[in-house]
C-alpha cells in the first residue's frame, strides 16, 4: 500500500486576502428586514444610539445625531432599544422595510 504524500502549508495555494476596513465597500441595506426611522423632534441628543450601533450607522454633525446611514445599517434594532426617550415620544421606531 503507497502512501500518498500531502502537501505541507507553505504549498498550499493562496486564499483571500482579508483587509480592515472593507465593510465600508459593502452596501448591506438588501440584508434588512426593519429599519430604524429617527424622530428629530423627540430626540434629546443624548448619543447613546451612536456608542452603542456595531455597525458605525449613526451619523453625526458637529457632535449631534442627525440620523442613518442606510447603506450599513443592517436594521440589528439596537440603538431603538437603547434610545432612553419615552414611549409616547420616541426617537427612534423600527419599521418594516417595504420589499
Ligand atoms: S439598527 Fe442596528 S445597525 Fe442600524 S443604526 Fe441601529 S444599531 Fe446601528
Ligand atoms: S439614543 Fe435616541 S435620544 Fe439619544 S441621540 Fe440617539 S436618537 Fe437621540
């Protein structure tokens, strides 16, 4: 019985090559379900929205919140959820997207 030689990693062929930062390349509105909808009038600039987003989708003018990046929010809901303003007057809601 031979025994077939396999090849050590360095004969490996090369992958992909993975790069910090390409995200920003990616439009990723496709991959929402819901999206969050800002109310300017209720909202009380407290910037807990922009901390706690993953995804950097919070946009900021001169330090104040000023409403989505919609090309990298992936609709994930938590800066609705961590939003302290009050039921009758919350900044943000979370919508279905219309397909
Ligand atoms: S829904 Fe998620 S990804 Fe979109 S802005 Fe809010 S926290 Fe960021
Ligand atoms: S968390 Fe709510 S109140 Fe605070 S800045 Fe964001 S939208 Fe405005």
């Amino acid at each position: 019985m031979s025994e077939e030689k396999k090849p050590g990693w360095k004969e490996l062929p090369e992958g992909d090559v993975l790069e910090a930062g390409t995200a920003a390349k990616f439009n990723v509105a496709g991959w929402r379900s819901e999206k969050p909808v800002w109310s300017k009038d209720n909202c009380i600039q407290c910037m807990i929205c922009w901390i706690v987003c993953p995804d950097s989708s919070v946009k900021v003018v001169d330090g104040k919140m000023t409403g989505f990046d919609y090309d990298h929010c992936k609709g994930c809901g938590i800066c609705s959820h961590e939003c302290p303003t009050k039921a009758d007057k919350r900044a943000i809601v979370m919508e279905q997207e219309k397909k």
